[in-house]
C-alpha cells in the first residue's frame, strides 16, 4: 500500500494521485520529469493540469493513450488513471506508467512501419468518424461526436479552430470571406471524392499528434513509443498532416516511406493536396 510518509515531494500528489496507483507500490519520491507545453510532469509519471477544462483534458488523453495501447501494446506509454485532485479542484492529474525515453528519432520506415500497423489493425466502434469523448490538440479542443462522413466531421473541426483562434485574436473581415470561399470549393472538392463516385474509406484510429517530440524510443526495450496523444477515428492520411510542417523534423521523407507501405486513398492524384490540407 502506498503511505504518506513516505513520499517526499515539492506538494503535486494529491491523495486522488496516491488512491489511483496500483495497491502492491510504495512511492519513495517524487520528482518534476519531463518538459510539456500544457501540463507539468512527475516521475511517477504523473501530469498535473490546472487550465481551463482540465478534467476533459485528462480524460481525453487517458482515452487515448488506452485506445492506442488495443492496438500498438509495446509502443506506448501506458495508461494507470485519471482524475481531478481531492485537495484543489482545479486540478486535475493523468497517471502513467513510467518509460525510460530515450530522445533519439525513429527512421522513415521505423515511424511508417508502426503507422501503418495502428492504421490498418484499427476499426472505428461505431463505423463512423470521431472518438467517444473530447480530446484535445494541446489545449485546443476537438469536436468529436460522430459523423458519417469524412467531409463533414472535418469540416466541423476546422470551422471550430476558426471560432478558437477567433476567440483569441478577433475576427478578421478579409479572412472571413476567404474562409467561407474555403469551405464551399476547397474541402468538398478534396474530401468529397473520398466517399463518392463508388469509392469509400474506412475510419482508422490516428494519434492526432505525430510529431518529433511525441515519439522516442525506450531505452530498456529499444521499441518506439507514442505519446501525448488525442486520438480519432478519422482519414488515416489525417496522421500525416505534420510530416508537412517544415518546423518539425518529421518530414516528406516519412511521408513517401508511409506511401510505400499503404497506398493512397482514391482519387490518389489527390494526396498531396489532402496531406497540405489537413496541414492547415
């Protein structure tokens, strides 16, 4: 069983933190691990979250991590619990277990290799597109209630980080006009064909966050691991979208080794395009 004396630590583990671990651990310290832009973490490894929204916050990366541990059960960190303090309401905590990482990057064909597993072993619970609670791109809400099609659950998610940013910084008239020009020409003529014309395809779990820094390597068992995650069910192409971003170190070469091991959707003349447009 877990005991208070013995823990020394500078104040986060609450007693929901200390109900939530296994029964058989004792905790001995604990101490800040890690850097993140959105939470703080704690080896045992704990985040600790105190912005706006945090228990959906908590809740929408646990789910994730759990739905992508169904499928790639040696290459992700682990889901324990999730819960919001006893002691400070305004907090809540996501519990892991703890993985050794290593901050070396995985090769094209290592990173599409793993992809292309969690792509294809995947099926959507309802065979539609979304994720059974809110998730959340750093802090930036996603919209996850199921849709039919494609077309229009990315479309809802892009008009929501429209409304987001617009909450942020205003609204812009010029903007505005392209954005509504946008949604009438640009998306239907891109996503529609997808599910169109005979052709269909079919909702696979993405990470929803693929990028350098959300993927290393265990030091122990060599195997790449995926974290931070914000999991959906949606165009498996939608997990290339940062692989576009010249900012990050993920990049085209990746993307042509994943092409190599799952063919584009049909129409294929429009990948590029879909990859550039889930970039935006």
């Amino acid at each position: 069983m877990v005991s208070l004396q013995s823990i020394r630590h500078d104040g986060p583990l609450d007693p929901a933190v200390i109900a939530a671990l296994p029964a058989e651990c004792k905790v001995v310290a604990v101490s800040q691990h890690g850097t993140a832009s959105w939470s703080s973490g704690y080896k045992v490894d704990v985040k600790i979250i105190d912005r706006p929204r945090h228990a959906e916050l908590v809740r929408g990366e646990y789910e994730s991590q759990r739905a992508l541990q169904q499928h790639l059960p040696e290459n992700v960190v682990i889901p324990l619990a999730c819960g919001t303090f006893e002691k400070d309401p305004s907090k809540s905590f996501f519990l892991t277990s703890f993985r050794d990482l290593i901050d070396d990057k995985p090769s094209p064909t290592q990173l599409a290799e793993i992809l292309k597993k969690l792509h294809e072993s995947s099926e959507s619970p309802t065979g539609k597109f979304g994720f059974h609670v809110p998730t959340f791109n750093g802090f930036v809400p996603l919209i996850n209630d199921w849709c039919d099609t494609w077309e229009e659950y990315f479309s809802r998610q892009f008009q929501s980080d429209i409304l987001w940013e617009q909450s942020l910084h205003g609204e812009d008239e010029e903007f505005t006009h392209i954005s509504e020009e946008f949604f009438q020409k640009v998306i239907p003529r891109l996503l529609r064909p997808l599910q169109t014309g005979g052709r269909s395809i079919k909702p696979a779990l993405v990470h929803g966050d693929i990028w350098h820094s959300n993927v290393q390597f265990d030091r122990a068992t060599q195997k790449l691991i995926l974290f931070d995650s914000c999991c959906c069910y949606a165009h498996n192409e939608m997990g290339l979208y940062m692989m576009r971003d010249p900012r990050y170190i993920f990049s085209g070469k990746h993307i042509d080794k994943y092409k190599e091991l799952v063919r584009p959707s049909e129409p294929v003349d429009d990948f590029d395009d879909r990859i550039t447009l889930y970039a935006l």
